[in-house]
C-alpha cells in the first residue's frame, strides 16, 4: 500500500441507499455528494477533536468542522459533559427551564451590545426572525440584502434571490432587494429610488477582509436616517473574530443580530438578539404596537442544547479560543502559501479570508476560476488524509495538525501542477463538483476517469 485513501466501499454503498430514501442523499445541501469528488467519505461515523472517522474506518484532519458549527472541536469534553448532565433532568417542558434565563444571561454578558436575546435552532430561523421583526417595527415590505454575501437563510425571502427559486413566488422575489458590500453609494442609491418602503439591510461584517474604515457605521447611519433598520448576520463571524462577534471586533452596535453554528460547538441552537425597542415588540408587556410573532419553536429552548451553549461560551469566556483560531488560521495559511509558491502556483491556487475562517480559490490554466480543479484539490488532499472543503480550524488544531495538512496540500498541489500541464482530466476521477446555487441538475453522464486518474486509483 502507498499509504493512501483509496477505499470507500461502505459509503458508496450508503450512498445509492441514501439517494433512494432522502431527496439530495443528505440534509444539508452543502454536505452533498454533488459537492464532493467521487473519491470521498460519504459519511461520517465519529468525531474527536479536529479528527473525523468515516464509515470504511479512514481517519481525517477535518477542517469543515460542521460547516463551522463547531468551533472548539468534536466532542469537546467540557461541552459534551454539560449536555450528559443536563440530559438527566429532561430536555423539554411545558413551562420554561430555569436554564433558559441563565443561558440569556451568559449571552447577553457575551454580546453587551444587545439587550435582549431570543433562541432558535437555526440560522434561518433567526434571520428571518430578524426580517419580520424590522417590517413590524417599522411598516414596511422591502429587504435588502448584500449580494456579495453568500447565505442567508433557506426562507422564500432569501432563496428567492438566487438561482433556486423554484416554487418561490414572484411576488414574494420582489420584496428583497440587493447592495454591494462596502459601497456606501449603492445602498444609498437603493433608498433614493425606494424611498420609504425599505425596512431593513441585512449584511455579514466580514467575508474575511476587514470592510472600509467606518463603512458599517456609516451603512447604519444610513438605515437610521432613512427609517431602515440594520441587521447583522453572525452565523459565521460570531466566535470567530472576537468572544462578542464581529459587531464587538468592530466597534458597532447593530439594532439586530443573528447568532448560531459556533454558538452550541455543534448543537443546534442560534440567536436573535437586538436592541430592546425592537425585541421588545415579539414580548406581551408592551401594549402599544400590533404584538409581532417572532420566535416560537417547540424545540427552540431545549435545555441540553441551552446546556452546550452556556458550557461553549464558559470556555471561550475563560480560554485563549479566538487568539488560537486566529493564529493556528494565520499558521496554516502560510504553509499552504509557501508549498503553492514551491510548485509555481502562484495565480492558480490562493488562500483568502479570516485567519478563523479561511477558503481557497483554484483557478485552471487560463486563470479561470474552476469546479475541476477544486474538486481535483479536494480529491488529492482527502487521498492523504485532510478533509478540507474550506480551511476552518478549531480550537484542537494543534501544530502537529497545521504541519500534516501543510504536507498534505503540498502533494496535493504536485498532482495541480502536474494537472494543469497535462490536463485536469487525466488526474480527476469523475465528474467535477457542482456550486450549490444552481437553476438545474447536470444530467447523469458516465464517469470518465483517465490513463493517470486510474493509476492512482488502482
């Protein structure tokens, strides 16, 4: 053996009983086969740590980390002992737990920008939450959301924007607006030719690079004078660029945010927060506007994920979490920059982001970017032992884990070199990965595996 992946029987297995039972082959889109080459783990079996185990027995260093819900690492001990403990006295009630005020509290004491905090299970719970909440506060139809921004929510106001709207009326498309991120003239531009009928911009601080010097100041500035609400979506900046989110590592204060993934290290828990004028309107004490629905979920308040949630933000309180993610983020991206450089990739292969919450960028031989060539990437560095569909590290990726995936990424971007010279077709085994955002399906083609490709799967 050469010390490679090569076996996945037991997940191509699952994988044709999976796509008979569950539209996709999975829940979440992004964790579809269509967006991983053939040579993958279709599932995974257990976590530790950094460390993933699919259903062949194959060990990984992982970097998706659950689509980055989890920031301290798998079955964080800490975190996982609270849940055990909780899990003795029940999980759901008829009233609320005691816990629930205790886990506001801990939050609250987390983002001391907001006054009062309201918990989901989702992401797009929360963000939709937020947007009904800013038309009610201020009697008005249309969102705005920043198109450089990738996701938002699976709702009809958010996926009627992109390329899936099927079943999305048109009606309801028209309600949802887009800007640029960190241009100030566009967002203005858009409350000049609807004046009085925007309710709310809803944008990320940050996709990696800080915004201009007081653009999200401004931009609220902006929402204020014309009557408009700004909405902050934490799902991803939130435990990752400070213990308080991006809107504390950037000195902003925004009239709602949205917290979750990192937030439970896993467990299904998020947050809409905000100023108390606004969440107050989803409480029965206030009498004199029209009561709004916010939030109510029969799961919402589960108190083992409540449990997750305090005992996650006890260790981010009391450890050094974000100044490790920040410099395990700043050590990896380094070591792949200098192996790049090595294997004269330099325009092909880049590494962007926060140093919490890296991607990378393939392009083919013309500078294009390419599915081909970033599934081929992702093939080469799963065959030695990394599952790396972004670069998001945890608190338990130790040095020993940044120097194996350096290695790693350095074989890996050998077989890159070698593909741009030959060909990316001699070197992928079958069909290129897909962007998720799609209007249709690429019709099944037969697997075309060439003279190397096969080679290497021998």
């Amino acid at each position: 053996m050469d010390g490679f992946i090569h076996d996945f029987e037991n997940s191509d297995r699952l994988r044709q009983r999976a796509h008979r039972l569950i539209p996709g082959g999975a829940h979440t889109y992004a964790k579809g086969d269509d967006q991983y080459p053939i040579l993958s783990p279709g599932f995974i079996v257990s976590g530790y740590g950094c460390h993933v185990w699919d259903v062949d027995g194959n060990a990984y260093i992982e970097y998706g980390m659950g689509n980055r819900a989890v920031g301290l690492g798998h079955a964080y001990r800490h975190v996982v002992e609270a849940v055990a403990r909780q899990l003795e006295f029940g999980c759901n009630f008829t009233r609320p737990a005691s816990i629930e005020v205790e886990c506001a509290s801990t939050f609250l004491q987390m983002v001391p920008g907001a006054d009062m905090v309201k918990f989901c299970k989702d992401g797009s719970d929360a963000t939709s939450a937020a947007v009904r909440l800013a038309r009610a506060a201020t009697g008005r139809d249309l969102i705005v959301r920043c198109r450089d921004h990738p996701f938002f929510s699976t709702d009809d106001w958010f996926i009627g924007t992109t390329e899936m709207n099927a079943g999305i009326p048109e009606a309801v498309r028209d309600l949802t607006l887009g800007f640029r991120y960190n241009d100030l003239d566009d967002a203005r531009d858009l409350f000049a030719r609807h004046p009085g009928r925007i309710a709310a911009l809803i944008l990320e601080a940050s996709r990696g690079d800080d915004p201009a010097e007081g653009y999200l100041q401004d931009l609220q500035a902006l929402c204020h004078a014309n009557g408009a609400l700004l909405i902050l979506d934490e799902m991803i900046t939130g435990f990752r660029w400070a213990r308080g989110g991006a809107q504390e590592y950037y000195g902003l204060r925004p009239d709602l945010s949205c917290f979750g993934k990192a937030l439970g290290n896993g467990f299904a828990i998020s947050a809409l927060a905000g100023k108390r004028e606004f969440m107050a309107l989803g409480g029965i004490e206030q009498t004199e506007k029209p009561r709004v629905f916010l939030l109510s979920t029969t799961h919402g308040a589960e108190t083992h994920a409540m449990a997750a949630a305090i005992a996650t933000m006890h260790v981010y309180a009391q450890e050094p979490v974000i100044p490790h993610l920040r410099s395990q983020g700043t050590r990896l991206k380094a070591g792949i920059e200098q192996a790049v450089a090595r294997h004269g990739l330099a325009g092909f292969v880049g590494v962007t982001g926060h140093p919490a919450c890296l991607s990378y960028v393939t392009k083919d031989g013309s500078g294009t970017p390419s599915q081909a060539f970033r599934t081929l990437l992702l093939q080469e560095t799963i065959r030695r032992g990394v599952l790396a569909p972004s670069l998001v590290v945890s608190y338990t990726h130790g040095n020993d884990e940044i120097d194996q995936t350096i290695e790693a990424f350095d074989g890996a971007l050998g077989v890159y070199r070698a593909a741009l010279d030959h060909g990316v077709e001699n070197y992928l085994v079958g069909r290129p990965s897909d962007v998720v955002f799609r209007r249709f399906n690429i019709a099944p083609r037969p697997d075309s595996i060439g003279p190397l490709a096969r080679a290497q799967t021998a």
